[in-house]
C-alpha cells in the first residue's frame, strides 16, 4: 500500500510540475528601445499584440496601420514591436537608430522594444514562450518573417498568431481587438 501511494504521488508530481513551471506572459521583463524594463505584468487586463519588426522589409510599411490601430484601440489593446534582424538581414540598426527610424518614418507611440532574436539559437526566452506549446500550454509556432503578429487575451493567455503578410487593421485583426474573436488568417 505505502509502495502504491508513493507511486501515485510521484505521477502526479510528473503530471502537475510542468503546469506549475509553465511561465506566463505576465512573468516576462524586458528591455526597451531605451534600456528601461518593461513588466509585463503592468499589462494585465488588456489585449497585448507582439509584433516582430524590421525596418528594411517589404512588411515594413505595417508600422504605419499598427500606429493606426495603436491610437483606436488604446484603451483596450497594447502593441508591442520587437525589432528583430533573423531574416535577411532587415533590421541591420541599433536601436537607437531603429527608435530614430520609427519615429521620423512613421511616428511610432506604441512600445519599442530592445532589438532581440525571435528564433534560432539566441532566441529570446519571450519568443521561446510564444512558440512553445511545453511553454505556453497553447501551440508550437515558428516565426516565418518578420511582422508577425502573436495575441495574448486580457487574462494574459496567448490566443494565437496572425502571419506576416496579415495587415493590422485587416478584419480579422479588428473581430479579434473589438470582439474577442479569433480567427486564423490564411
């Protein structure tokens, strides 16, 4: 009998320890474009948009409606851009340059952040939890280019991803901020 009871026991710690270690994304600080930390946790209670920028891309011109949501949407949705340099070297800048760019091209006001890798061996823990099911209880993703688009809920549960080529004031972009409905894009 003791032998089974410590046999239960121990299945239940492998079954319920990763679910107690799993992170959400209200345990993540970061840096922005500044150097100051950002929490996370500040956040709670509203929709939070993390996008993966470049400033010599083909998408780059998203920055311009993702302002545009920004400003409509403030009250309820944060955005956030995460400048990243993982694909064909499109964000070559430092940051001061990337934040310099931003606000003269397209007078960016939503958070900046420190430019990261958002895959491959350097990723950064935040990215390694928004494309981990393990992490994230959610799904596996990989991030395919720059510009896409990863959608935490108000309770702070990633909900799902849009792909780059999905424009930020698209349809399916606004159902999700003003309805709570998520619909993958194609």
């Amino acid at each position: 009998m003791k032998k089974r009871l410590i046999t239960i026991a121990a299945l239940t710690a492998l079954i319920i320890a990763p679910a107690l270690a799993q992170k959400s994304i209200y345990d993540f600080t970061v840096e922005t474009i500044d150097g100051q930390q950002f929490s996370f946790a500040d956040l709670k209670g509203k929709k939070i948009m993390i996008v993966n920028t470049a400033s010599k891309c083909g998408h780059t011109p998203q920055y311009k409606d993702l302002e545009l949501l920004n400003k409509a949407y403030k009250q309820k949705l944060v955005i956030i851009g995460f400048p990243a340099n993982n694909f064909m070297n499109q964000e070559p800048g430092t940051n001061e340059e990337i934040k310099a760019y931003c606000d003269s091209k397209y007078g960016v006001t939503f958070p900046m952040m420190s430019k990261i890798s958002v895959k491959g061996d350097d990723m950064h823990p935040l990215y390694k939890w928004l494309t981990s099911k393990s992490a994230n209880g959610v799904l596996d993703s990989e991030v395919a280019w720059n510009f896409q688009k990863y959608l935490i809920d108000e309770n702070g549960n990633l909900v799902g991803f849009f792909k780059p080529a999905v424009k930020p004031l698209s349809d399916e972009v606004v159902m999700w901020v003003t309805k709570g409905q998520f619909t993958q894009a194609k």
